[in-house]
C-alpha cells in the first residue's frame, strides 16, 4: 500500500501535465502582428468568403457574420514570411483598387503600423498582374492538404 500512494501522486501530476500542454489557437482578431485578409463574394449567390493568414502560418476561415474564425491550414512562418516579404516588396498602399463588381475580390494588409485595402472586379478596372498572382497565391493557402 506504501508503494501505490506515491505512484498515483506521480501519475497524477503527470496528466495534469500533459492537459495543460495542448496548443492554444490565437484568433486573428487578437493577433497584433502581420496579418492578411482576403477573400471574394458577390456573384449569383452573392456568398462572401473570408480568410486570414497570420504571420506565424496558420490560415482561418472567417464566419463574416459572426466573424467566428476556424484554422484551415497551417503552412509555417516560412511560407507566410516568403508571402508578407513579397507584399512588403510589392508597396501594396501605392494601388487603389476600390471598384468592386458584381463578383468582386479584395484584400487587406495589416501590419502594426499601417493597414491596405484592395477591392477589385469591375470590368472596367485593369488589375496588375503581380496583385492577381498574389491573390492566387494566398487561395491556394486555403487548400486543404490531405
């Protein structure tokens, strides 16, 4: 009986451990570092989609009603750095897309001193190539990975 008491003490502590150790999702609402929102809506069913991906790699789902957000994808800090360095590059605040059509996509860089919004769509505004490629880019994060 001596020997027990120990032993479930032990293993006591220990699970009380590992409960403690499970990941903790940050909200990008929260989130105070880069950030990129994005999506598109409009069309026949008029549908809006909404994603965010954080600097540290994880890709949300945003609910834009209840702007509940649900991790879709993690892809790593090294491909979300490649992505912001690109849009740093890129001076995003020197475009002024704001011509949404009746399907329309946009975009709206955060970092924490400054913050771009892109909307585009109508067909009488040309969108550069480089800003497609980008929006293109930042969809395929939100591929699921099997």
């Amino acid at each position: 009986m001596n020997f027990l008491y120990p032993f479930l003490l032990t293993a006591c502590f220990t699970l009380s451990l590992l409960g403690g150790c499970k990941t903790v999702q940050v909200s990008p609402e929260k989130y105070e570092k880069t950030k990129v929102y994005f999506g598109n809506g409009g069309g026949f069913t008029g549908e809006l989609r909404e994603f965010c991906l954080l600097e540290n790699g994880d890709v949300f789902q945003i609910n834009p009603t209840s702007r509940e957000a649900t991790l879709r994808n993690s892809k790593g800090k090294s491909s979300a750095k490649s992505i912001f360095k690109n849009m740093e590059q890129m001076k995003l605040n020197k475009y002024t897309y704001d011509q949404p059509g009746n399907q329309y996509f946009w975009m709206k860089y955060e970092t924490d001193s400054d913050s771009t919004y892109l909307i585009w769509g109508s067909a009488e505004m040309e969108v550069e190539e480089e800003i497609v490629n980008l929006y293109n880019e930042l969809v395929q994060l939100t591929k699921i990975s099997k």
